[in-house]
C-alpha cells in the first residue's frame, strides 16, 4: 500500500474543520488590523533563499531542477516570496503595505512531533514603516492572533542590538556561531567557539545578556546602543497596551535578515518542538534589487498550534439527517432544500435503505434526525428527533429549523 511522503500528513474532515475554524479567527483579527492576503508561488528561484542566507540552507530545502534546467526550491517560508513580490509588484505603493498569508512551507527537517516537512504558516509583513510604533504594532497584532486561537502560549521579545553590540569586532561567520549558540542555550559550545578566537571573557556578558530579563540592566550590559530611544519605546507602548511578555536578549533567530526587534511566542504542551510564533523587524528588499526598505513581520507555526489546542477547541457542526419513506421523498426533497437554505448541514439517503436503516445510520452521524413519513408528507410538517436524548416532536419546518438552530447555538 502507498503511504504518503515522510514528514507530510492527511487531513480528514473532522481536522479540517478544526483547522478552518481556528484559521478564520487568524484571519479575522488580520482583517480588523487592516492586513490584507497576498499569494505568492509555492516555488522560486532557488537564488531567493541562498542569497542571504547561503548554499547551507540547500541541505534544508527541497531543491529540484525543472524541464528548462532552471534551479528551484520549495518554499521554506515565506517572507522573502513577500518581499520579492513586494519589489516586482507593489514598490510604488503607498506605505506602510500591511500584507498577510496562510500557506503551506516545506523544509527537509526530521519529523516528529510539531515538526513537519510540509507545515503552514499564518504570518504577516508590515512593509515600510521604521518605527518604533510598527515594532509594536507587530507584537501586538501576534499577541491578539494567539489569543483568539485560545492556546496558551508565553511571549518572549528582545533585540538584536544587544548581542551585536557585544559581538562587533568579531568576524561575521563567527559572529553567527556565537549567535547559534546562544540561540541555543549552548554555553559550552560558545565557550569553545570564545576559546579558539582568544575572547574568552566575551563569554560572561554574553551569558549575562542572555539571562538578563530587565531593560536597563540589558543598557549596562551591552553598552551604548544607538537605537535605545526606539527600543524604550516599543516597550512602553507594549506595556500601554497591556500586552504580557517577557524580555529576553538572547533571541537570535534563526533566519538571517534580522535587524532589531525580534520576538518568539512559545506554547506550554509541546515539548521540544514548542516555538509557535517567530518574527521580528528586517530588512531584504535591496538583496532582490529594491530600496532599501524597513519591514516587521511573523508568522505562526499554525501546525504546532493545533497540537497545543487538542482537540478541546473545535465546535462541531449541527448534522441533521433527512430520514423518509418512499411516499415521503418529495416533501423530503423539499424540507432538505430549505433546511440547507437556512444554513443547517442536512444529509439524505442516498442508499435506499428502509426507514429503521436509515435511522440507524443517523444515530451514528447526525445530531438530528428529521422523519417524513406519508402523516408529514401531507400534513407538510416534519418529525424531529433529537438523536442524543431520543426526544421527539412534530412541527412546521421552520420551527423545526429554529430548534435545531438553538442546538447548534449551543
Ligand atoms: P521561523 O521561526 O523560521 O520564521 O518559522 C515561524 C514558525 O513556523 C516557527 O515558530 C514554527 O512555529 C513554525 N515552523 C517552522 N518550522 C516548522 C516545521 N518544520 N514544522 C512545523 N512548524 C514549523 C519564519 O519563517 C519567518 N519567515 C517569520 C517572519 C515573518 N519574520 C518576519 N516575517
């Protein structure tokens, strides 16, 4: 038997609802702050994601060359997808753009669990605004987006002029393994790294740094930093709006176009695998023959999100079956129409079954049951048996359907 590929899954009804329903309120708390989809191709040019971040990302991407023998990738993420089409398509319109997506991202990763080679993501680019207000503007629409999914989660921010303050005179290659071992918590593995280059106390302020949970303490630590004003402000608008965070200066992120304030929302239940959010301010744009334009964004690990929500958070729909007679069909026929006009998911026999079968059957799929018989057929009303207490009553159609309606309410 075939199996799908490793690292991808399927997705049955049951789940997808779930993973609609949770979507659309992603999508919704994105309308409200003005941030509207865009789509970008689920390949590119493999050169869009090894021009910043080098060849090593190949060993993570799935990487093919077309019939034309040009060089492609999957999309790992998407931002840069964003920020190319940003400049191919949108350079000349009124900033800041507020854009966002959901869509799905692949990376050769090993799989277990909240780890997947295909994944999707629900993420935003806020293009054109270098201001404190849009850092801010950022993490607060992340904090809004998780909070209306109903996962908990703990939010973490930082900056990256801290630890680039304390790292300046290093090489940039070195620069990015000391950043990957704080990242990591690695501090051996950053001893070593401050060994071999003979900067061996660079090593107690960076752990400092990456321990340090106040802001002035971070000042101290790190030195003068130019973009201090700005920083203070993001916080205190952070603060105004209430949102809760922690300060967390060891935030190095992964991907490397990060420029300032960076963010990671982490959730409780996942174990190692528990990042549910990343993000931060960036610039990309003059890599892909653009000005050089300021951006912030996110995305959420929509994936990981489901495995913390479980299967709690999903409201099923109503399922009324339309149970009948031969003599009963065309009424039967006609209470279906007007109960899926109204909105209500009614299913009939498509199998011929005998009335006891068809009940039967409805026991096992359906919240209603509505039985038309040759006494509706004429009488032009429905019998509706709620399927879970057995409890049955004859009505007209339309206050069958507001009963059910009251159910589904529920
Ligand atoms: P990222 O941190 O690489 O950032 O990915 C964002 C989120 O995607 C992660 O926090 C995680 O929840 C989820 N994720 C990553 N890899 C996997 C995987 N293999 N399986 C399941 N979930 C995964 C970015 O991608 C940036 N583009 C975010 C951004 C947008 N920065 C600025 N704008």
């Amino acid at each position: 038997m075939l199996q799908k590929p490793r690292g991808t899954r399927d997705f049955l009804p049951d789940e997808m609802e779930a993973r609609r329903t949770i979507e659309w309120r992603m999508r919704e708390v994105a309308r409200r702050w003005g941030y509207r989809e865009v789509c970008t191709p689920e390949f590119e040019d493999l050169e869009l994601f090894t021009m910043r971040s080098g060849e090593g990302i190949i060993e993570e991407m799935y990487v093919f060359e077309d019939k034309g023998g040009r060089k492609l990738a999957l999309r790992p993420e998407i931002t840069a997808s964003v920020i190319r089409m940003y400049i191919n398509e949108a350079k000349v319109a009124p900033k800041p753009l507020r854009w966002c997506y959901f869509a799905d991202c692949f990376r050769y990763e090993r799989p277990q669990k909240g780890r997947y080679r295909q994944f999707w993501q629900f993420g935003v680019e806020l293009i054109g605004a270098d201001t404190a207000l849009a850092d801010a503007e950022v993490i607060l629409l992340a904090a809004e987006m998780l909070n209306a999914t109903g996962v908990t989660y703990e939010l973490k921010v930082g900056h990256l002029s801290f630890m680039k303050n304390l790292l300046e005179d290093l090489e940039p290659s070195v620069q990015r393994r000391v950043m990957a071992h704080l990242d990591k918590k690695d501090f051996d593995g950053l001893k070593g790294t401050l060994e071999s280059i003979h900067k061996p106390d660079l090593g107690n302020s960076l752990i400092s740094l990456v321990e340090c949970r106040d802001l002035a303490e971070a000042f101290e630590i790190a030195g003068t930093i130019p973009e201090k004003e700005r920083i203070h402000q993001t916080i205190n608008t952070l603060d105004a709006a209430g949102v809760d965070y922690t300060l967390n200066f060891g935030i190095a992120r992964g991907l490397d176009y990060y420029t300032g304030m960076v963010f990671e929302g982490f959730a409780q239940n996942l174990g190692a695998e528990n990042q549910i959010l990343g993000g931060g301010a960036y610039r990309l744009a003059h890599l892909f023959g653009g000005d050089d334009v300021a951006s912030c964004g996110f995305a959420i690990g929509f994936d990981r999100v489901m495995v913390s929500l479980g299967e709690t958070q999903h409201k099923k729909d109503t399922v009324v079956a339309i149970v009948c007679t031969n003599e009963g069909r065309i009424h039967a026929r006609e209470v279906a129409r007007i109960f899926r006009a109204a909105g209500i998911r009614s299913e009939m026999d498509l199998m011929e079954r005998g009335l006891g079968a068809q009940l039967a059957h409805a026991s096992r799929t359906a919240d209603f049951a509505i039985v038309i018989g040759r006494r509706e057929a004429e009488s032009g009303n429905v019998t509706l048996k709620n399927l879970h207490s057995g409890e049955q009553k004859t009505l007209d159609p339309e206050s069958a359907i507001a009963e059910v309606g009251l159910h589904g309410a529920r």
